[in-house]
C-alpha cells in the first residue's frame, strides 16, 4: 500500500523555523546596535554588572544564531539520509560556530570600547572553553528535541494516513457487499430463484432443498462479508459455485461452467465477492443476453509470486476504460488498489473469441 505524504507539514514547520530565525536574528542586533550607539555617544554608562550581562548578550547572538540555523540546516537536510551521521555533523558545527562566534564577539565587544584591545586572545582564551561546552549541551539538546519532535508528527502523519486508507477500504467493502446483497434480493432474482424452487419441489425435492440452502448461504456471505477484509479462495469459490448453481436452476443448459482451480491455491487470500463479482458480470451480460447461453469458465494459477483468477466467456467482450467507480467491477478495481497498491489489478483482454476478466495479486 501507499506511504503518506510529509512534505507539506514538514515545509510548514521549515517555514515558520526559518522566519522565526530572522526575526530573532533582527531583533538581537537591533538592540545590539542601539546599545553601542548609546555607548559610544556616552549617553549611557555600564556598571561592571552591566558589562558582564552585555558580554554574555554579545556572546550569545553570536554563537546562538549562526548555531540554530545550521542545526536547523543540518536536521532538515540530513536527519532522513544519514541519521548515524547527523549527530557527529551537529557537534561539528556547532563546535565551529562556537569559535567563530567567540572570535567575533571579542572584537565587538572591543570595538564598543568596553575592553582594550591587548586583552583580545586573553579572553579568548578564558571564555572559548565554556562557550563551546555550553553550545555542545544546548546545541545537541536542542537538536534531539527537534528530531524526535519530527518523528513523532511523521509517525502520527503515517498512522493517520493508514487508519483513512483503512477506512476507505471497508466503505468500499461495505459498497461491494451491498451491491452484492442488492443483486440478491432484487425483486427479479429472488422471483425467478424461488419460482425455481416452487417447481422443483414437486418433481425434485431434493434439488429444491440444495436450492433454497444456497440461497441462504449466498445471503449469508454478503451480510458477512464487511468483516473481513480477505477470505480464503476456497470460501469464495464455494460462494461462486453456490451462485452458478442457484442461475442454473433458472436458465438450465443455457448456462455452462467449469471451475479450474488448483487446491494449492485454496488457502490464498482473496478480496471477498471478487470472483462472484466477475462472474456475476458474465451471466447478467452474456448468459441472459442470449438465446443459446453462454460458457463461463473459471480458471486459477500461480507463479513467480503472483496469483492469477482468470473468469472467460464467449460474450462480445467490454472495456474496463468504460467502467464506472460505482459499478461492480469499478468497486473491486478499487478495492485492489488498495489492498495490494501496485500488485493487484484487473484485466480485460479477448482471447480465442472469448472475454477473459483477469484478477492478478501479489501471492
């Protein structure tokens, strides 16, 4: 099956990280600039805790900016792509901004006048150790908040893509089983079925009885089958012979079917009413149709992976491109799509003068 689409979230998220970046980088050196003006025009005077907090205001803005927006980088580009690596990345970053960010706050912080400029590499020296320390703690903490935080909205994003595919496919289920109780209880098969059984009962009462037990069976599946979403083939055939049998009491020799399905493929897992579908398809559009009946033929292989339900008929054929999503068959297209994405389609090809309808699945 498919996987979810992240990118708009996660261009959402790349957004507002990078807006809010820049307007933190603007604001940092706006009040940055004002204070050295004022400083530097002597309209105001720093104590000597002053200094200390502008100092490490100096060091902050640059060590912190250019660190979260290569973290940032960093995380957005490569978390996906080499999530061993990325760590080692992080630190190495964030270990070359802590330098240049130490080097640059040191010649602002001389060029504001607040310390003369032979003290330069001796506070350098001082506060480059506990500024790389600090930026490695934040910087990485930071960084693994972020990545986790991305993991958990793509595992939600992935979780809630799955429970509306889920949900998709048992309203198609649900559409594909009333369609299918529909065609049972239409007023004209359950007329011509039990008009049947009324006139076997006097000369084949036994028949009569097998009847009334298939149709009962057949009504049986359709209420059932939205619990399931796969059935074992074997079940499904049993549905299609009960289903022949019950059309044969009404059209006689007109209709004619073989079945030719390995056993080893009885236990294979099919979508419930695919092949009743198909073959519900032969009888109302070939088998009704015409005067001398038709041949519906139902054969079964397997091979390199892959299952194939082929149903035939001498009808004049149709084309899938024609189907409508609310008819039978267009319902069943989609129900392959999503129950095996790539693996699963219908086919309709013409062989030999005959119409084949093609179920092919992934085994």
């Amino acid at each position: 099956m498919p996987m979810p689409n992240l990118s708009g979230k996660s261009e959402l998220d790349t957004g507002f990280t990078a807006i809010l970046l820049r307007v933190m980088w603007r604001v940092c050196a706006a009040t940055l600039i004002v204070v050295a003006v004022l400083l530097t025009l002597g309209i105001i005077r720093l104590s000597d805790t002053g200094i200390t907090v502008l100092t490490a205001f100096v060091y902050s803005i640059t060590i912190a900016t250019p660190s979260a927006f290569l973290l940032h980088l960093l995380g957005h580009r490569y978390t996906e792509q080499y999530p061993r690596l990325v760590v080692l990345m992080q630190a190495l970053a964030l270990l070359c901004t802590a330098t240049i960010g130490c080097l640059a706050a040191g010649l602002l912080l001389q060029v504001i006048g607040l310390y003369p400029s032979n003290t330069y590499w001796l506070r350098f020296k001082a506060n480059f150790a506990f500024g790389v320390v600090v930026t490695l703690v934040i910087g990485l903490g930071m960084a693994t908040y972020q990545t986790l935080r991305f993991k958990l909205q793509t595992t939600m994003l992935e979780l809630r893509t799955r429970q509306v595919e889920q949900e998709r496919a048992y309203k198609l289920l649900a559409e594909a089983q009333l369609s299918s109780l529909e065609s049972r209880i239409h007023p004209h098969f359950l007329f011509n079925t039990l008009n049947s059984i009324a006139a076997l009962i006097p000369s084949d009462p036994l028949r009569a009885e097998d009847t009334l037990s298939r149709l009962a069976s057949l009504l049986r599946f359709s209420l059932n089958a939205n619990n399931n979403r796969l059935v074992p083939l074997s079940q499904e055939l049993r549905i299609v012979r009960d289903y022949l049998e019950i059309e044969k009491t009404r059209f006689g020799a007109r209709l004619r079917y073989e079945i030719a399905v390995p056993e080893a493929l009885n236990d294979v897992k099919v979508p419930p009413l695919a092949l009743q579908s198909l073959v519900e398809n032969s009888v109302k559009h070939v088998v009704s149709q015409r005067a001398e009946g038709a041949t519906i033929q139902l054969i079964g292989s397997a091979g390199a992976g892959r299952v194939r339900l082929e149903v035939a008929d001498d009808g004049p054929g149709f084309s899938l491109g024609a189907i409508t999503p609310e008819h039978g068959l267009g319902n069943l297209v989609a129900r392959l799509e999503l129950l095996y994405g790539g693996d699963g389609r219908l086919e309709v090809v013409r062989e030999n003068e005959k119409t084949i309808v093609r179920l092919v699945f992934s085994a």
